[in-house]
C-alpha cells in the first residue's frame, strides 16, 4: 500500500482536553525528571568522552548496533533513519514533556506524586545525592554514562523503592517516548493505521443535548443505565425493545468509526480510565479498563469466550443454581447470536500461529478463539485503540444502536455523582441519578474552552449501574450504601508475559490480536485455578514498555526488533482477591489494593515455562520474561552443536538450565512486571447479603429499584475473557428488571 493510499485512510485527529492547570514541578524538578527520561531513552553517539546530553559508546558499539538494525529496518527506511533513532533521546521527542505534564498533573495519585518529588528534589542536594547515588553531584549534571550507572545499581539495591522507582520510571518513560517518537515507527515499519481492511462508518448517535443553565436539569424515564459498556449496552437493548423508555448515560464521549484506531496519544486518554495508567497500591500490578463510549467493549480483542463449565459449577455451589441451567445456556448463546460470534473466519497472525502450532509440538491443549466480528474476517491487530472497520461487534457496533432504533435516549459526558433513594413502603428505594453533563465544545470537540456544565437529576422507575468493576462500587459507596462488600472480592486476571524475536519478519501488529489459546495449565490445583496462554497485542506502545529495561542502548536494540517480536501472556485465573476504595485524598480517585499472591504466582510459573517452550519449539532466536533480573536465553549461546540441534527440542541442556534458572527465582516484585486487562467481582452476586453486594437477580441488597450489570457481579475469577459472560448476566438482570416493571404497571393499573 503506497502512503498515498494511507493518508486517505488514516483516522481522523481526535484532540485531547486541556492540560492541568499550573505545573506539577518545580524547575529543577523537571531538569532532574528529564534527566531520568534522557537515561532510560538516551541520545547514543559513539565518543570516547561522557557527556550529560548523550550515552557515550566505544566506536566499535556503535556501528555494530548501527549494523544490527540496519540488518532489519524496512527498505523503504530513509539513509539515516538508524542514525536519527540512536540520536533521539526521550525529551526530544515533540510533545514528550508536554505529555509526562499531563500524566502527572491528571493521572497520578496525590501520595505517589509526593513521592516523586521527594525523590526529584533529594537528588538534587548533596546529601540526597550521596544517599541515593553515591555521588554528591546532583544527578542532572551527571553524564548519562554515569546516570545509567545508578538507576542499573537502583535496580539491584536491597531496597524495595528503589527498584520500583527504576521499573514505574522506565514503563512510563519509555511509553512516553514510544507515543511521541518520530524516530521509532521507521524503523519498525508500523503503520499509523491498519493496512488491512477498510474504515466504516459506524452508527450516527443522537445524544440529548441540554441548554446553559444554573438551574438543574430534570429528566424522566423508566430505566436508567449508567454505563454504555457490555453490561449497560446489553440492558439497554433489552429493555427498549420491551417498550420501556431508557436513558443511558456515561462519563465518556463517543469518537465515530472516522477516528479510530486513535493514535497511541490520544487513544488511552479518549478511551481508557485515568488514562491508562493505572497501578495497584504496591506498584505490582498496571491496570487497563475500558472507559470509552462502548467501555471495554471498544477496546477489547473480539474474544469471546463463553463461561466455562467448572466455573458455572463453582458459582452454583456458591447458592447461585442459575448458572447451571439451561436458561443460563440460553442467555449465552442469545448474546453470542446478536454479535455473530464464531471462529469460521479467522486468520491466524504469526503471533497466534506460535500458540497453535507451539502446543502441538508440545502435546498442549489449545484452541481457536471465537470472535465477536459479525461472522466476518477481520484481520486487524489496532483494535484495542478502538475498531475503524465498525467490525468488531461490540456495543457500540450492535447492543446500542439496536436501543437507539428502539427508542433509547443517550447522554455522553455525564458524571454520575450519587444513586438518589427515597423511602417508599418502609424501604430504601432508588428513584434516580444526580449528576453533571459537561457538554462538548463548539466544534463538537472536548478540547476547546467553549465546554460547560450542567448539573441534571434524572428521575427513574429503575437503576441499573453499569460502571464496571472499578467504578460500580465507588458509586454505590458515594450515594451512601454501607454493605462491607462493597468493593471487595476484585479478580483481575493478573498476566505476565514472555517474549522472543524470530529470524523472520512477522509484523506482529497485523492480523487478530487474540485468535488461539493454550488451555494446558488452566487446572493446576484440581479446583479451576492456573493460567491460559494468549497472545498479546503488539502495539508499540503497548508491549514495548513491558519489556524489561537494563540499559539506555540494550532498550533501543531491543524496541528496534519489534517488527520480528512475539509477545505471549499467561493469564491468570486468580484465586485470591484484592479490593477497590475510593482514594482517601480526594474521595473520587479509585485506589487499587492488589498483588498477586504466592499461590496465583506459582500457578503463573508454570505457564510462564509453557510459553518459554513454545517459543523454543518454534524457532525464536532470543527468549525473555517479563522480569528484569532474568537475563535472555539466546539460542546458540554457551552450546555445543550438538546441544542445540533440532532433534533435542526442549531437551536441549542449555534451554533446560535456563528454564531451571527461572523456576529457581519465581516471580519476585516488583522485577515482575504485571498487568490487568480483566477486572471482576467487587459487587459480587451472593445467595446472602453478608457474602455480597447483589441478590441472584443482580439487585443490590437492602434496597429496591437498584440493580447492578457488569463484570463487578462475578462471583469469582471468570478465567476466560469476562465479555460474554457479563452480557449474559445483563441480560437475565434486564429481563428481570423488565418483568417487574410490567407487574407494576400492571397493579397501577388494577388499582385505578
């Protein structure tokens, strides 16, 4: 495809709100926090004497590394496209600190900011130098030789900050630089937009639009959703099609098919919550929700995986017989039909081939992955920045434009503040949602100056939240609700990942980002618990910065491999359970209380070795975990010939000593990296109010008229990609809601 043909597909800009107000840090606070950025991505020249602008290297490395990625970038690469990529450090990329501003002034939480410029100001004293260098110089007026000399000791310090505080600046720096470099995407050869497929055009929304007004704006109607996600989109559908009058409403604002997939900038702060940075408390575990138009829905890989059997059996046993009945079954299939769920169409990426064809060799369970595309091919990899195609038969595509043909109204930009209860009939009833619309700017926009707000009650029959597993429950605490579960029980699927880059080109950001799995280690403890394998998606700016940084030049190296890169995930079905709570500085922040646990670590290992033999039985070259004190298995290396012969496979005693390597250490934190796509369970559905926050029809405990649909009511740990299973519940909590609003209008009725 020429450039031509991709300028006029590329989506549409979609500009970002303002940035905070003020300024997160002092003046020598930036220098010494740019200075960490221009150590973790450095400039590189080859020189014989230290400079604070550039890591210096011997001569000989230099045109080695030049060589090396010379060797692999594509040929339609501009001369001096490698030479440009080793001059770039992180804060000459246009835009960089323009968006850490951003990041720290609206994404981090006020304690860790603290902690941060504690940190940024000691390193810019004598004696906090000293303490934490060696050096008494302050660390901005070190060469970067010598700076990367320090976060490299940091990284092996006994002290548990220090080494987290190399891992938190390295994923966010390198992140940073991935999204505003102007010298990476040349190298790799990756496509502003998907050079597979053609855009679409997606449904027209009509969302109600309210005037200027100090007064609030009152609204009535039947049913309530807040939420525009799997839950709320299935509810919505549902229940206007049963002839109630709906209103969904969501924090979001919707961006048509025309400007997506968003661009690595703009998409995780358009789409995902806090920007997509969000982190447990102890920094273990990043954390990726949908906070889009859709939620997850527009975001999410297309898999779509029914609940498995032994999970229906454990929720059953748990007081909850529905999820082993047959209207259950129905409930699945009914959702599956409306997306077109299949796996007739698919074409595997080399990513996913790996998994296929890997556990084969092995002798390991695997299988293709149904797809919510409609009964189409659809071999993108972009989607986790949102669908252009419209293909991807998310809630966007589907559940929500079938309401709006039935008459459903929607509002974007709304903010619900709190549930509003009356007692009616001796019982806490809700009766409506308070909360504030923030209207778009003049040009349709959120960026412009013009945006207003307007607070708006809206009065309701029915209230069904929809804010999924991290703000469902921060509503409910916000409009006063007291149950103790509230928030507890969160599941979150912890995954880590293993790397490896092939002797071939794979492009691996073409094709389905999750097409096949390796179920082999999924019941390690005869009880359901263990790890799937899954591909991952293979955005630069997504996987690069989970690969673990040792060095200023290692890092380029190993970014510059992409384009012949395969990442794989071991996803965890997590027994044990974390919490949600609202952040104690400004009560609205969501605060996440998780680390994954010895017990889910162990059962990870395990497929975490599974990955490392996949990737060995097929042919990659170097091998790495997700793990920064574990260095890489290079094929070839410290082995005889016959060692690393063909007919070994896995037998061969170099691989093996590796692997024992591995299993020796573990999976320590925070060298670790984890993150969280999937999120469950913080107001789990019970048989008892004291063991959950919903009833077996999804209504909250101890009031009337409220009800909760999304993956927060999952008992446990789905263990498969929650969507479909938490479409299924909506729709039995919907129906349900459905039926008693048609018996009230019924007995309002025999009453007149």
């Amino acid at each position: 495809m020429t450039s031509a043909q991709l300028h006029l597909i590329a989506p549409l800009d979609s500009p970002l709100p303002p940035p905070p107000e003020g300024d997160v840090f002092t003046p020598s606070q930036w220098a010494t926090l740019l200075a960490i950025a221009d150590t973790i991505v450095p400039a590189i020249e080859a020189s014989s004497t230290q400079s604070t602008s550039n890591l210096s290297i011997q001569s000989s490395e230099y045109t080695t590394a030049v060589q090396g990625i010379q060797s692999i970038v594509p040929g339609n690469a501009s001369p001096d496209a490698v030479q440009r990529y080793l001059a770039e450090s992180a804060s000459a990329a246009p835009g960089f600190k323009e968006l850490i501003h951003r990041t720290f002034g609206h994404y981090i939480r006020d304690d860790a900011l603290k902690g941060i410029r504690v940190i940024l100001s000691a390193l810019d004293t004598r004696a906090g130098c000293y303490l934490l260098t060696g050096y008494s110089t302050s660390f901005h007026l070190q060469p970067v030789n010598i700076r990367q000399q320090i976060l490299q000791n940091w990284k092996q310090s006994y002290l548990t900050p220090l080494r987290q505080s190399v891992k938190a600046f390295s994923g966010l720096f390198s992140a940073t630089w991935i999204k505003r470099s102007t010298s990476l995407n040349p190298i790799l050869g990756f496509p502003r937009a998907p050079v597979h497929g053609k855009p679409g055009e997606g449904y027209d929304y009509d969302f109600v639009q309210l005037p200027p007004d100090d007064e609030p704006e009152i609204i009535d109607t039947d049913v309530v959703i807040v939420g525009s996600g799997c839950g709320g989109g299935v509810c919505a559908k549902s229940l206007a099609e049963a002839g109630h009058r709906v209103m969904v409403v969501d924090r979001a604002y919707h961006f048509s098919a025309k400007h997506l997939p968003m661009s690595s900038t703009d998409g995780p702060i358009h789409l995902f919550h806090n920007g997509g940075v969000d982190v447990s408390d102890d920094s273990s575990v990043s954390f990726l929700a949908g906070q889009a138009w859709g939620g997850g829905g527009t975001v999410n890989w297309s898999a779509s995986l029914q609940t498995q059997g032994f999970v229906r059996q454990e929720w059953a046993d748990e007081g909850l017989p529905f999820f082993t009945s047959s209207e259950y079954q129905n409930y699945l299939d009914r959702v599956c039909q409306r997306m077109g769920v299949s796996t007739k169409h698919i074409e595997h990426n080399e990513n996913n081939r790996l998994i296929i064809e890997g556990a084969r060799k092995l002798g390991y369970a695997a299988k293709e992955v149904p797809q919510n595309t409609g009964g189409n091919k659809h071999y993108c990899g972009y989607c986790t920045l949102g669908c252009g195609a419209a293909e991807k038969q998310g809630p966007v595509v589907s559940w929500l434009p079938d309401a709006a043909e039935a008459g459903c109204q929607f509002i974007e930009g709304f903010e619900a503040d709190r549930v509003v209860f009356e007692d009616i009939g001796g019982g806490k009833t809700a009766v409506g949602v308070q909360g504030v619309w923030t209207s778009r700017d003049e040009h349709g926009g959120v960026s412009g100056s013009s945006r207003y707000k307007r607070k708006v009650m809206i009065k309701a029959k029915r209230v069904i939240v929809s804010c999924g597993t991290l703000h469902s429950p921060m509503l409910l605490l916000r409009s006063g609700l007291t149950n103790p579960q509230i928030g507890r029980n969160l599941h979150c699927h912890p995954a880590t990942a293993v790397s490896a880059t092939f002797p071939q080109v794979v492009n691996p950001w073409e094709g389905g980002i999750l097409t096949t799995l390796c179920e082999e280690f999924t019941n390690l403890d005869g009880r359901g618990h263990g790890a799937k394998i899954c591909a991952m998606t293979m955005i630069p700016s997504l996987v690069l910065p989970f690969q673990p940084w040792t060095g200023g030049l290692e890092f380029k190296l190993l970014a510059s491999k992409l384009s012949r890169m395969c990442s794989h995930c071991a996803v965890v079905r997590d027994r044990d359970t974390g919490r949600v709570y609202p952040d104690p500085v400004d009560g609205k922040r969501v605060r996440i209380a998780y680390t994954p646990s010895a017990f889910d670590k162990k059962n990870a290992l395990e497929c975490v070795l599974g990955m490392c033999k996949i990737m060995y039985v097929e042919g990659a070259e170097e091998i790495w975990l997700a793990q920064s004190d574990v260095p890489a298995f290079v094929r070839g290396q410290n082995s005889s010939p016959q060692e690393n012969s063909h007919e070994q496979g896995i037998n061969d005693p170099t691989f093996q000593s590796w692997l024992h390597s591995i299993r020796k250490r573990g999976l320590p934190h925070p060298e670790t990296g984890w993150g969280s796509a999937h999120q469950m369970g913080t107001c789990r559905m019970s048989s008892t109010e004291k063991k959950g926050v919903v009833d077996p029809a999804g209504r909250v405990w101890g009031t009337k008229g409220l009800y909760v649909a999304d993956a927060s009511v999952f008992p446990s740990a789905s263990g498969v990609n929650p969507m479909v299973t938490c479409m299924a519940i909506a729709d039995m909590v919907a129906r349900g809601v459905g039926r008693g609003l048609v018996r009230e209008g019924e007995g309002e009725r025999a009453r007149l």
